[in-house]
C-alpha cells in the first residue's frame, strides 16, 4: 500500500471517530469481521449499467440505471427506452425531441457506449462483481448492519426496494464510508483478471484497464440468491438492493414462478411450496434447501474503474448475444406516435 492510501485511510479513521456515529462503528466492526471470516474473493464477472453527465447536476457522472445486467446491448437497449420515452412525455419542444430521437436512431442501429442529447451525456459503463468468501467456498451472507426495508414483507407484489445504485454518484475522491471501504479500493486498485481459464484477449483488456482507468468506485452493495452446483455457487435469481428483497423473490420463485416455468407436476409442487414456507416461517434465514438443492442469501460487491475521462465503458472482448434493433414505434417531431407495419 502507498503512503498515499495510508494518509488517506488514517483520514477515514480520524473522521470516523470524529463523526461520533455509534451506528456507523457497528458497521465498521462489522466490516472487519467479515474480513476475517471471508478474506477471499469469489469473482462473478462483469456488469453492465447506464450513467449520465448532466451539467445541470455538476461534473459528476450519476448512475441511472442500476449496474446489474449481464451484457452491454441489454443497457443500451434499456437508455433507447429512456430517451424514447423522454421524447414522447417529457417535452413538448419539437427541437427537443428531435434530439433526443437522434440520440435513439443511433442506439438502434450501432452498438455504441456513449450517446450525447440535450447536453447530458448518457455511457454504458462496465463494472465488477465480486462477492467474499472462506476458505471453504462458503458465500459471505447478509450482515447484521446491512439495511433492512421499512415493511419486511413477503408479498411479491408490493414495491420492492428502490436500487441504491439509482443516482449514485461515481467520484473516486469522494470520501469512503469507514476505513475498511478505503482499505478495499485500495487493494482493488491493481485487480485483473489473471488465470489461464479467463480467455487472453480478457486478460489483456483488464491488464490494459488497470492503467486507462487506475481509480475505484466502489458501489452499494446488493444481494443474490445463489444455488450449490457441481462447480461451485451459480447465480439463481436477479440481484436485489435488500437482504430481505432477495430472501423474498427466492420464496416466490419456489411458490410460482419456477413450478410454472418448469411445470412441475403437483406433487414437486407441493415440495417446493412446503420448503418455502419452511423457510419463510424463519424471517431472516440465509439457507434454503428442497428436493436436494441448496440455495443460499449472498452478499454481492462491486467495483467500476474510473479514468480521466469518467467511468469504463464496456471492453472489446466484452460479449453481447444479439445487436441493436428499433424498440419503439416511430415518434414524429409533434409527439405523434405512428405504429410500423
């Protein structure tokens, strides 16, 4: 570590202790626990998210769309939504939209990272996830201090807990929250991706993104449901902003939606229901078992890389499993909505 990273560090312990927060000691010593007990780290792979420069809101880069998708054309797919829909209800400036749709005929028809419209620059950025581990590939779970919705309940319908990534702003000087949090980007710093099972032109690219993009952000934490295999832990389920969120989809998906989309017959039905409730009976478990699988509550961090520039867009031997389409009918210049043939 630098000397550098220790001053600024030291500065985090001191603001810590000057701040006074009994809350936010917990939190720390809650950190470095789970430091001990998890020092290793299980590496997904990369995510996909939309950020926006808006110099109406300052230099920064915002998040605005939440840093979890898979692949980058899923996100451009998802901003060609954003400024379609901002043409269609949020202006009724004909010069306006038509820059807006320009912004959107692009991103129907080329694979970019970065679109300009109204002087707000909107980029795909590519991040990280990572989550902590033992020494037995065990998953670090949620922590006694991670937040909690104000209403735990089990109702899928009800609104789920708004993404902490939405808004959130990508500034690396931006103090951390507690000493290990500084302790974390400074290890991260250097991290690429380096064994033989990751393809070369993977490992060049993140070699080449140490250097074109050397600082770290690190982003809310979220939380997966994960599934014992024969490899280890696979991703189940779709990454949740609450504990309780991801503990609450997984109920679901053995109540209704995977006995519908594999169609189980009503006695696998009635298995996975009597586990759900089983495990729903408990309120906080982290664990579920049925029918000889293993499901399990994680924590899942996240890094993005940050450069001169702003924040990294996505790399060449980054995937996408289809290209860019036109989503949304036709949009005039006077708000006119003209469906296609």
């Amino acid at each position: 570590m630098t000397h550098d990273w220790q001053q600024q560090i030291h500065a985090l312990h001191e603001e810590l202790i000057r701040r006074d927060d009994p809350a936010a000691r917990v939190r720390e010593a809650d950190a470095v626990d789970a430091s001990l007990r998890y020092p290793g780290f299980a590496l997904r792979g990369p995510v996909f998210g939309v950020a926006a420069q808006d110099p109406a809101a300052g230099p920064q880069w915002r998040v605005l769309q939440p840093v979890v998708n898979g692949m980058p054309q899923v996100c451009r797919d998802s901003l060609n939504s954003h400024l379609w829909f901002r043409a269609k209800d949020d202006t009724d400036d004909p010069a306006v939209r038509r820059e807006l749709l320009a912004a959107v005929d692009v991103l129907s028809r080329e694979p970019v990272n970065e679109v300009e419209a109204c002087g707000v620059r909107y980029r795909i950025v590519r991040g990280d996830e990572f989550t902590r581990c033992d020494d037995n590939d065990g998953l670090e779970p949620p922590r006694p201090t991670d937040p909690e919705p104000a209403e735990r309940t089990w109702d899928l319908r009800a609104c789920h807990t708004p993404s902490p990534d939405l808004d959130f702003v990508l500034d690396p000087d931006i103090a951390d929250d507690g000493p290990m949090a500084g302790a974390l980007r400074a290890g991260l710093r250097g991290f690429a991706y380096r064994r033989v099972r990751f393809p070369a032109p993977v490992r060049r690219d993140s070699e080449r993104a140490v250097h074109s993009h050397p600082h770290i952000v690190l982003l809310p934490t979220l939380f997966g449901v994960v599934e014992r295999e024969r490899a280890g832990w696979e991703p189940a389920l779709a990454l949740q902003s609450t504990a309780h969120d991801a503990r609450r989809v997984l109920h679901d998906a053995m109540v209704e939606m995977w006995p519908l989309l594999y169609r189980f017959d009503d006695e696998r039905k009635a298995v996975y229901a009597k586990a759900a409730e089983e495990f729903r009976a408990l309120g906080r478990a982290d664990e579920a078992r049925v029918a000889g699988r293993v499901f399990r509550i994680c924590r899942a961090e996240r890094l993005l890389r940050m450069g001169p520039d702003g924040p990294e867009i996505p790399r060449p031997s980054d995937v996408d499993e289809y290209g860019p389409m036109k989503i949304h009918p036709t949009l005039l210049d006077d708000g006119t909505v003209v469906h296609d043939e």
